[in-house]
C-alpha cells in the first residue's frame, strides 16, 4: 500500500495545480458504501494547499474545511486537464482549470470532510511523522522502549509513534540497522538505535527520489505512473540480501505480514 514516499509524491505533484476551485463533484454508490466517512460539501469551494502527516493527505479548503485521504492498499489521486474515469474512478472533482479524482480498484481508502478542529483532532490520532524536525533519536528510544516484548518491525508499524511506516519501509530499516525484524524491542541495544534513526533516513531518502516504490499491480502517482524507489530495496521482495550480494532473503510472516530479512546481516 502507499507508505509515506508514495503519498508524499502525490502531495507534491498535486501541489503544482494549486489553487484548483472545484465546480463540480460526482461520485460512485461506492464512495459512500466503503471509502466516505462523512457527509462531503465541495462544490464551489477551492483547495487551497494539501499538507500530509504519515500517509494521510489534509487538502485544505478556502473556507477554512478540510478533507482527509487515506489511499489504503491502492488508492490514488489523479490530476489532469481530462481524466478518463475507470470503473475504478469514485469521485471526480471538476476545477476550473483541472480535473483531481479518486481511483481505488480495492476500495480500502478513507475519506473524510472535517471542520478545522475535526481535522486537528483526527491527525492528533497519529504519532510523529517518519519526517519530522521532532523525530529525535530521543523519541525514537522512547516509542521502541515502550514495547519491550514486541518485535522491532512490528513496533516500527505501528502508526501511533512511526506515522507513514509501512511494510516495506519497517522491514528495510530492520535490515539497513542490521537488527532481524523478529527481535525483541527490549533486545535492542544502545548503540543500535542511532543505527536505526539512520537507517530511517536511508530508506526514506531514495524513495522520495524515485517518486516511490511501486510493486506488482500496487502504487501509481497522480499521473498515473509507477515510482521506481523498488530498485533501492535491499532485502524486500529480493532473492539476494543486496547489502552482503551472496546471502538468500529469508521470508515470514509475522504478525500477519510478509517479512523479509537477510540471516547473515541481521542479528
């Protein structure tokens, strides 16, 4: 599903259209069915900037109004001057200038439209952002050590204290701090959470760069493109741990997961 990188991508690439004032709004019976949350009151009204905390997009309104999106397992947003909309396409909003829409083939997304306060009080659910000036190795220590009988890729998912993680991004940082994801959070040493604060950053750094990752029928940008951040994996979905070049990638499950990790470079 869209982890952080993919969603900040779309962010950015929706931010070049701004401000888009929507004319008119339609929808699918599924819309309101699986994905809207709320009663939705756009027309008219213009998004003036789209900010992002973890993998939920906040488009703000001009009259002060907010609309969540939460894109699930595959949901996008598509911006164009036309859209072709798909039996996939849930809500078409036409600007002025633009037409955005919601693509959601499975239907996992989660929109919602908020006051002010509402929208502040939905975000607050979420820990700090994997990007944040505030994400100190302090606060890193603190949320691990919380969990101490968790496993580490578990406690990294975990969206109250590691907003915008995700499955590949927790089991690469696993693997890039050299730590095995199944290992215990009261296991991990001192000296390894200044290795996991980096490796936070090495993950996040060629993701962003390549407009994502896309896998097998997963991810595209709002263009409709695939991100290419898979070529930067190390140990997700690859044969060979590509830190050591020789070892075979272990898989699992764990806590319902798939999870990937080399034998010989995580301890």
């Amino acid at each position: 599903m869209p982890e952080l990188p993919e969603v900040e991508t779309i962010r950015l690439q929706l931010s070049h259209y701004l401000p888009l004032k929507i004319l008119t709004a339609s929808s699918t019976p599924q819309l309101k069915q699986n994905i809207l949350h709320t009663d939705l009151d756009l027309q008219n009204k213009s998004i003036i900037a789209i900010k992002r905390k973890g993998k939920m997009l906040d488009f703000i309104l001009d009259d002060g109004s907010h609309m969540l999106s939460h894109l699930g397992m595959t949901g996008t947003w598509l911006i164009g001057e036309t859209i072709k909309s798909g039996k996939h396409t849930h809500l078409t909003l036409t600007g002025d200038r633009y037409t955005l829409a919601y693509d959601d083939p499975r239907r996992f997304g989660h929109l919602y439209y908020y006051t002010k306060s509402e929208a502040e009080k939905k975000l607050a659910e979420l820990g700090l952002d994997l990007t944040d000036p505030d994400f100190t190795l302090e606060y890193l220590t603190s949320a691990i050590k919380r969990f101490p009988e968790r496993a580490l890729k578990v406690t990294l998912l975990d969206q109250k204290y590691f907003a915008g993680s995700g499955n590949y991004i927790a089991n690469e940082i696993c693997a890039r701090s050299g730590i095995r994801p199944t290992r215990k959070c009261r296991l991990v040493k001192k000296e390894e959470f200044p290795k996991i604060l980096n490796a936070i950053h090495e993950v996040l750094a060629p993701a962003l760069a390549s407009g994502g990752t896309t896998f097998q029928g997963g991810y595209r940008d709002s263009t409709g493109e695939s991100g290419q951040g898979v070529d930067h994996l190390v140990v997700f979905y690859q044969k060979i741990c590509q830190m050591c070049q020789k070892t075979p990638v272990k898989k699992i499950i764990l806590a319902q997961r798939g999870t990937y990790y080399c034998p010989l470079c995580q301890k």
